[in-house]
C-alpha cells in the first residue's frame, strides 16, 4: 500500500496543487502496482483490487485531452510520464489547437494596433509557432520558471493548471484548534490561545 500512500499524500497536499499532477500521479502509481504485481506472491489479488479501482474511477479522466495537457504543460513533467503515444497525441493535439484559438483572439485586435503603429503588422505574424516544440526540447527542470520563456505557453499552463479554492486549509485549522482546546483548557485567553495555535501550525519555521 506504499505507493498508493505516497500517491495520495501528494494529490491532497498543499505543495502540488496545480491540475497537471493528476494524471502524471496515476500513472506512475499504475506502472508500481504493475511492477509489484510481478513481484509479489501473496498479494496479488489486493493490486489487482487496487488497479481495477483506479481504472474504474479514473479511466475517463485519464484519457481527457484537457487533463493531459495540464500535465504536458508542467515542466517538471512534459511528456515524461507516460510511454502511452496516444495518450500524449491527444494533449499535445489539445494544445495546438488552443495556442491557435489564442492566436486568432489576438488578431481580431490587429485593426486597433495598425491605427496606433503603422508597422504593427510585421510584428504580429505568428510568434507561438514552434513554441511548444521549442518547449517540449528544453533541458528537463523542476521549476516553473521555465515558461516564462513561452509567453503563449505560460499562458495556456496558468489557463488549465490553475487550482480552484479549497476549504482543505481552514478545516485543517479547527481541526488543530478543535484538538488544543480540551477541557483542562477551557480558561485560555483568546489571545493565549491564537498564539498557541499559531506556534503548532507553524511549527516548521522554527524547526
């Protein structure tokens, strides 16, 4: 179960919150089990439990172009995840088409820029073509700096990998607040209290 363990610890997590995480974690938990199943010889049936669940809740999710490219679109992952050529056809066909449609959003504004620049138009062209070969061939990096480099890129990555607002972090909170304030003390200043709270929740600064 260590590698189911270690798949849900980052998927509900506060460091990797963007969307790309999903699919790239999934799949490197389904090649584990593949390769404990393999190896195992009394538990066998509990990873085959354990990859039909998988398949079962997430296999549509698995094959979203949308969800794909999310993934495509982190560099830390990029097509590295996955050995699957018509899984990353699909996200890599996702992006093309969506640089595109950015592409075409941005010319319909060409008539306002040639009033202000009368040269405007040799600067438009399109600068996203080869971009995302350009991205995809850089040297692997952890880091989210890289797309700064790929202005059309970035901005499609931020569009789809973007995290929508949890309660997960203020439940967290009163749960620690929940388990501090126990009967013997009941009499804690508030002040005392939030300081305390404080002191337990950011115990890894100090550390």
């Amino acid at each position: 179960m260590k590698p189911v363990a270690m798949a849900l610890n980052i998927l509900q997590g506060e460091t990797y919150v963007h969307m790309g995480f999903l699919l790239p974690t999934l799949y490197q938990l389904q090649e584990k089990l593949i390769r404990l199943e393999l190896s195992c010889k009394v538990c066998r049936s509990l990873v085959d439990a354990l990859l039909n669940g998988i398949q079962k809740l997430f296999g549509d999710a698995m094959e979203d172009p949308e969800l794909i490219a999310a993934a495509i679109l982190l560099p830390r992952f990029r097509t590295l995840w996955t050995t699957k050529e018509c899984i990353l056809k699909a996200g890599l066909d996702f992006i093309r088409n969506h640089l595109d449609t950015d592409s075409d959003d941005g010319s319909t504004n060409s008539s306002h820029s040639d009033e202000d620049d009368f040269f405007a138009s040799m600067k438009s062209g399109k600068p996203q073509a080869g971009e995302l070969e350009r991205y995809l061939s850089c040297p692997s990096s952890e880091g989210m700096d890289l797309l700064h480099t790929f202005p059309h890129i970035k901005k499609l990555s931020l569009k789809l990998n973007t995290g929508l607002p949890a309660s997960a972090a203020c439940e967290r909170l009163f749960s620690h607040a929940g388990l501090m304030f126990t009967a013997k003390r009941s009499q804690l200043h508030s002040k005392n209290f939030e300081s305390q709270l404080l002191l337990k929740l950011n115990r890894q600064f100090t550390e």
